[in-house]
C-alpha cells in the first residue's frame, strides 16, 4: 500500500491513520513520489510555511484566551466556541480534536521530510549548493516538529514540574518516523514530559545548528518581518519553553540573545497600531508570508471575537475589569478595543470589541475582510520572558528595567518607576496580561501562575450589556491547579489507541 501524504494541512485527518485504498486520489502526492529531487525538498518546504501560517491563526490562538478570563460571550454567539468559553467541553470537543489532528498531521510530514531530504542530499549527484539548501530546509523542519510538539504539550500535557518530568504517561505520544498503519496494535502511548522535552531540545539544537551556518552566508532572515525562520526564532521559542517549564536562568538567557541581537527594537508608539493592521513592525521576529492569493489559507482570528461581515455583531467581548487595566495614555486600548453599536435581538448596545486583529488591507477578499497575518514571535514577548524570569530568579531591578522598557514603548509620557520585591511579580504579571491578550497565551500563563479565576461580568460603562452576556459564562470559575487547564487527550484518539488506556488526562 501507498503511503499517503498531505501537501496541504488537512485539519480533519486523524493522527497516525493510513489510508486503506490503492488508488492514489488526484493532487495528493505518496511516499514513492513526493520527493524525488532537490527541487521537490524546496517545494515541500514551502508547505511547511503553508501549514504554520494556518496554525499561528483562528481558533489555533484565540480557544485557549476564550477559555480563561478576559473575554466574556454575548448570546449573538449562537454558542459558537460555547463548549469551550462556557466550560461545558469534555474529551469529545470537536475543536480540542481539530487542533490535535492538525498538529499530528503537520507532524507527520516533517518526519517524512526528513528522512527524504536527508536521502537526497547525500545522494551522489547533488550539487554543493542543493546540499546547502537542503540542509537549510532539514533545519526548519527540526525547528517545525518542535513548534507543533511543543504547542501540544502546552495544551495536552499538565503544568511541568521537576517532580512530575520523569512520570510515565504525562507527556506526549512521541512519532518521529513517517510509517503510517491501520494496525491500531502500533500506536504509541504517552511518554513522560521529561522524554517530550529532550525530542523538543533535540530538534531545537538541530535548527539552530542550521540555521546559524546557513546566516553565515544569507542573513536576510535576522531582520523584522521575517518570512522564514532563523536562528533568532529558535531562541525565541527556547526562551518560551524555558519559562513554562520553570527554567527561569535559561530564560533568561534565551530571551537576552534576540532582545541584544541588535536585530529587532519594541514598535514605537506611533506605528505600534500599524503593526496591527499591516502586519509589519520592527519587533515582528517571525511573520509567515501571505498575500491576497494564499489568504484562503490563513484563518481569521478576528473571527473568534468579531464578525468579519459587518461592525454590528460581536460574539465575545473583552471584559470591563481589562479594559480598565490600562492607563490613558496607553496606546494599546486604542489598538485593541473599538466601540462598536453591537446590534442583538433587534436592540442596538454600544460596547467596546476586541480589534486587535481589524484586518490587513493586502488580504482582504470578497468574503473576508478581517485577516491577519500570524505573529507566533514578538519581541515585547521576550522582553516579558525576561521580566519574569528576572523576577524569579530575585533579580527585581533588572525585571523592572524590562518592565520599564516596555511601558515606554506603549504609554505617552511614561516615567520609570521602581518596583519591590513584594510587588514585581505581580507587576510582570499584569504587564503580560495586557500586551499579549488575545494572543493565545492567557491559559498558559494563567497554570504556569497556579492562579484560579473567576469571571467578572459586571459591565459599568454601558449596564444594558450585561443583559446581552452568556450567562453561563459568567458563572465559570476555575481554581488554581484545576484540571480544566490541561486539555483533554481527544476521546476519538483514545478509542482507537490501545496504548493509551489509562493515560487520560485527570478529571476526563
């Protein structure tokens, strides 16, 4: 049987199923013909940037911060995302399955890549310069597998911690050759956290190996903006790693490199609404490209807060308690909230959306005016990185200058201010919530701070809303360590995999 392989990401495939069929269908290439020369290597790169365009975007960033407790439903939702945002969900979630197939599937085609390419490239024949890109390609597949495995442990795996690192089954189900089987028998179950986070490591070092001797000769990737992944973005996501699984002198390091690089700089305030719009700005380490012709494969992760049709439906709203968390001169409320006349029900409610992501000019089509480009990597992001884990290590003042550094780049007028011991972590904390909402990290954060929440509906500046909001919403509360942090290993995945009986996450 043919072994068949994705070109594009395809959101529905289940991981680890093969097909049982020997006819090829039309457009979808195999394991005998989908890399066969140098050319091919390139040419199925370029679907690996296809696949981390579509899951830096939509509901791959916006169900977790939906989930947690900045945002609050409206009833215009037709309980769309409502499992999720209303605390109803269960391991038979469409969307939790979704995101894990999709991860799964685009895991999948990196393992094939790299055995192929590494076959072409040591073929006789190859050319010295194919060989040099190749190895650049085999490179950002390394850094790829890492980015989807890591992105499913932040969801599918508990908080990490040094005592739970080495307990079996808390990890991922770990697949990094491209073998395809209907035998459910061969499935793999959980590894530890410990043996997930050395295969992460392991494909890091490789894409940093890489890519650094490939920006010996080309270095038009270390810039802002950048459409490929470089050295710089590999930091960035060890960085990353290193704060969640409590590495705070790793961190630390990780996060210093890219912010003294030299590379990139905070937006400055009057172009940091821009960067929302265009999608370009100097502290932008890594945007997957996308132009008016791909854009068909870039979902909108608007979409999960607004309507892209119109400015009169809303589905969720920032809550009160964050809008009154800025200060007035900070440019983010403007880049972030718009007063909408939300129309519901035949009445007509003015209340403040969520317009982080207002749509890129360059992307609009007939259908769909509200997409942006992905922004998996900022530079404000280290700059915060490094404030906590400053912060953790006891290091206040140097957690306050990055604090400091950020606030400038976004308040008119601000002045230093100095910070305790006492009051630095909370400090960073809220400094985070406010630069990185609705950007996919709030639930995360909110584990990794062992903090419970509980929603806060009130609604001062305009009563009536409050008449509009879900109400079930509203009663969700979530303690700290609860076990509604981790997602649900997908009952569909469980069903067909003997392995992995028993390894349900807790309270599933």
């Amino acid at each position: 049987m043919k072994k068949i392989l994705s070109s594009t990401l395809l959101l529905a495939a289940l991981a680890f199923t093969s097909c049982d069929m020997d006819e090829k269908p039309y457009g979808v290439l195999d394991d005998t013909d989908a890399l066969i020369t140098a050319n091919d290597c390139y040419m199925f790169r370029n679907g690996f940037y296809n696949n981390i365009r579509s899951l830096t975007s939509g509901a791959y960033v916006y169900l977790t911060d939906l989930q947690a407790d900045q945002f609050n439903g409206l009833i215009s939702n037709g309980n769309t995302n409502g499992q999720i945002a209303n605390a109803n969900f269960s391991s038979s979630t469409t969307e939790f399955a979704t995101v894990f197939a999709g991860l799964y599937s685009a895991i999948a085609d990196v393992n094939y890549f790299l055995v192929e390419a590494q076959r072409i490239h040591d073929e006789e024949g190859t050319s010295d310069d194919d060989k040099a890109a190749i190895e650049r390609y085999i490179a950002e597949g390394h850094f790829f597998r890492a980015y989807y495995y890591w992105f499913l442990m932040d969801r599918y795996c508990q908080a990490y911690s040094s005592d739970k690192g080495n307990q079996a089954a808390l990890g991922l189900q770990l697949v990094t050759e491209f073998d395809p089987t209907g035998d459910t028998s061969k499935y793999p179950g959980r590894s530890t956290m410990n043996e997930t986070l050395d295969l992460i490591q392991s494909d890091l070092t490789a894409a940093y190996n890489g890519l650094v001797e490939f920006e010996q000769t080309n270095k038009a990737n270390l810039a802002p903006d950048a459409p490929y992944v470089s050295s710089m973005v590999v930091e960035a996501l060890r960085a990353r790693i290193a704060l969640n699984t409590g590495d705070y002198t790793n961190a630390l390091a990780y996060a210093k490199v890219v912010m003294e690089s030299g590379y990139y700089s905070l937006t400055e305030l009057d172009d940091y609404y821009e960067m929302w719009t265009t999608d370009s700005g100097s502290e932008l380490i890594f945007v997957p490209f996308c132009d008016s012709e791909e854009q068909s494969s870039l979902s909108s992760t608007a979409n999960g807060f607004i309507s892209y049709q119109d400015d009169q439906t809303a589905y969720y709203i920032p809550a009160e308690t964050w809008l009154y968390a800025y200060d007035d001169d900070d440019i983010r409320f403007d880049s972030f909230f718009n007063v909408w006349y939300l129309v519901v029900e035949g009445g007509n409610y003015p209340a403040y959306v969520f317009y982080k992501y207002p749509g890129n000019p360059d992307l609009v089509s007939t259908t769909d005016y509200r997409k942006n480009k992905g922004k998996p990597f900022r530079l404000s992001e280290q700059y915060l990185i490094a404030a906590e884990a400053a912060a953790s290590l006891g290091q206040t003042d140097l957690a306050g200058d990055y604090i400091n550094a950020i606030r400038r780049a976004r308040i008119y007028d601000y002045e230093d201010e100095t910070f305790s011991a006492n009051t630095i972590q909370s400090v960073v904390r809220e400094e985070r919530s406010k630069e990185l909402i609705g950007e996919g990290f709030r639930l995360s954060d909110l584990r990794r701070w062992n903090l419970g929440f509980t929603r806060d509906g009130a609604y001062d500046i305009n009563p009536d809303v409050e008449t509009i909001m879900v109400k079930a919403g509203l009663t969700v509360s979530y303690t700290a360590g609860d076990y509604r942090y981790t997602w649900p290993i997908p009952s569909s995945e469980m069903d067909i995999t003997p392995a992995l009986a028993g390894q349900q996450n807790p309270g599933y």
